[in-house]
C-alpha cells in the first residue's frame, strides 16, 4: 500500500495505481457523472407474502433468512465507465466516494479504469443497496446515499481534454451544478437523470433539457418526464440534438431532429440478470458519439452492450472487446462500424 493526497488534501492509503498507456491523458475522453456505489444482493428463497400479514402492514416487524448473497460493485457512474473502457474509450467516472471504497477502487485498478475525478470523504460511507429478492422477483430495496449526495464537491474541469459528458443519477446539488459547469465549459453532454428524476420539479426538469445536447431515458422515465413537464417527446427532442428512449427487450426509440429512429432489440445469449442494462446502453451510447456513428449505428451498439450485459449477474461482471462487438454486430444486424 503506498499514501496518496486526495484532491481536498488529506492524505490516504491506497494500492497501487496500474498505468493505462496514456488513456487518462486522451483528448477524446468522456466524463461520466454520477454514483459508486456497492451492491449488497440477497435473496430470499420464498415469497414475501407469505410472511407479511396485510392486516398488520402498520405494524411491520418481519425478518427474511438469505442464504444467498452476493455484494456487486455498481453506482450508475461506475457502470458506464465500466462499459466505456470494455470498448476501448477512455472512461473518467466523477463522484465522491467514502471511507470504505479501497475494495472498488482495487476493482477499478484492475480493469483500468479512472480513479482521477473521485473524491473520498473521510467522514462518510460509499453509496450502498441493500436489495432482498423473493422467488417471484419481487424486491424490498434499502438505498444509502452517503458520499454520494455529496457530489456537488467535485467540479467539471474546463480544460481537461474531455469531450463529452453525462451526468447520471447522483445528488440532487451535484446534478444541477455539474450540468451549469459542462455548458460554462462548452463541453457537449447527455442528462440521464434515471431514478433521480422525481427529485426535480418542472422549472427545474425544463433547465436540464435546455441545458443538455442530448436526453436518455428508459420508456417509464420518459413517460415521467412528460407527465411533471407537461411537454411532449417531440417537444422535449426538438429542445436537444437527440431523445434516446430504452424499451427493453422492444429495443429502443430515438428522436433525432425530424426523425424517429427505431433500433431494433439486439439478441441475449441468456436472460439472467437485468441489473446495469440500462447503463451499459449507456456505455455504447457514449461510444458512438464519441467516434461520430450515425444514430442507427450507435444505438445498434448501445443495445448489444446491453444485451451482453443481461447475460451476466452483477452489473459489472461482462467481459467484452471492441472487436468482440464488432462481429457480433455483423452477425445480428450486417455491416459493421
């Protein structure tokens, strides 16, 4: 282990970094917003209700035994970073993170992704779910912030090399101010405000849209959306250079100045776990605005990313290469990029 100085100046112990050829320096990189966060899985090996009694839901007092369990590294940010690297590009998460990350960040080390935008907060905890899981899918989800709702410590750089941004689910103060920072700094970005959505009233919802090149969402959240700004999905696209809208396995829809583009759903090898789909879309997406794709091919990318991510338990456990996406590209849909 060897000590180094965090970007608030403490001092920290922290294994040691792996050299990414230069990737942390490239001009072409994305910024990428939002949460780290730990995932602890249990599931429950029955039905919750048969253990909850509807006449006595105002006194709730219930314990469930897990034998199973399994604890996953995700946070949005983390995710489509994750996914951004597999293809090569260079991923640069942003977030704040707590005093107990030194397990994610060897994780991160080790696939050679970027710790350089993370700030830890000493007095805080990373982001974590607690997520119980009965036999017939249903779930009871305990959600701590922590360093998380914190974001707002970190800043956009201006002059970084960075061409893209997103910002993701992360603290309310962070969302809004990272989102002024990238226009202050010119940089082109997608707002993905996933979960975080309801945390936003109309006014505020309308700035996001205004200040964003490009909104992605999944088919609830753009229903949501609708409903609390009372636009439209034609009148929300034509505010931005694209609205991208995930439909799971119906693929997904995106409005692209006069155009209604539907990307068809790319083929699963096995259906397991659709924890992280959403974010590995996500990671594609990147991909293809940040290489200059036309739309049809870049949301043909995006769903394969998906699509091998579904695969997979765990929301950063897929294995793939660039050249990996690239045949599987050619044998679903022809061509290649």
């Amino acid at each position: 282990m060897s000590a180094s100085r965090l970007k608030d100046g403490s001092v920290t112990q922290r294994t040691p970094r792996i050299e990414m050829d230069g990737k942390e320096n490239s001009p072409n990189s994305a910024l990428i917003c939002g949460s780290m966060a730990y995932d602890t899985i249990m599931v429950f090996p029955d039905k919750f209700k048969n253990h909850i009694l509807p006449d006595k839901v105002h006194m709730l007092n219930v314990s469930f035994f897990v034998p199973e369990l399994r604890r996953e590294f995700g946070g949005c940010a983390g995710n489509i970073a994750y996914n951004l690297n597999l293809l090569g590009a260079t991923a640069l998460p942003m977030a704040t993170v707590g005093k107990d990350f030194a397990l994610y960040a060897k994780w991160m080390e080790q696939k050679g992704v970027s710790q350089d935008y993370l700030k830890v907060l000493d007095d805080e905890f990373t982001a974590q779910a607690y997520i119980t899981t009965d036999i017939d899918d249903n779930q009871i989800t305990a959600f701590h912030p922590g360093a998380m709702w914190r974001s707002e410590l970190n800043q956009v750089p201006k002059d970084a090399g960075i061409k893209i941004g997103i910002i993701s689910p992360g603290g309310k103060a962070g969302m809004i101010q990272h989102a002024e920072q990238f226009v202050a700094a010119g940089i082109p970005f997608i707002f993905d405000p996933g979960q975080g959505l309801p945390m936003f009233d109309n006014d505020e919802l309308k700035i996001f849209i205004k200040q964003a090149t490009w909104v992605a969402l999944n088919d609830y959240e753009a229903a949501m959306l609708q409903e609390k700004t009372s636009l439209s999905a034609d009148e929300i696209a034509a505010q931005v250079e694209a609205l991208i809208i995930t439909k799971g396995a119906e693929g997904s829809l995106i409005y692209s100045k006069d155009k209604r583009i539907q990307i068809p759903p790319a083929k699963a090898e096995r259906l397991v776990d659709p924890t992280g789909c959403g974010d590995a879309y996500r990671g594609g997406l990147l991909y293809g605005l940040m290489k200059e794709l036309d739309w049809e091919v870049t949301g043909r990318i995006a769903g394969l990313m998906g699509a091998v991510k579904i695969a997979h338990a765990g929301a950063q456990n897929h294995l793939v290469t660039l050249d990996d996406v690239k045949a599987e590209y050619s044998e679903q849909f022809g061509g290649s990029f």
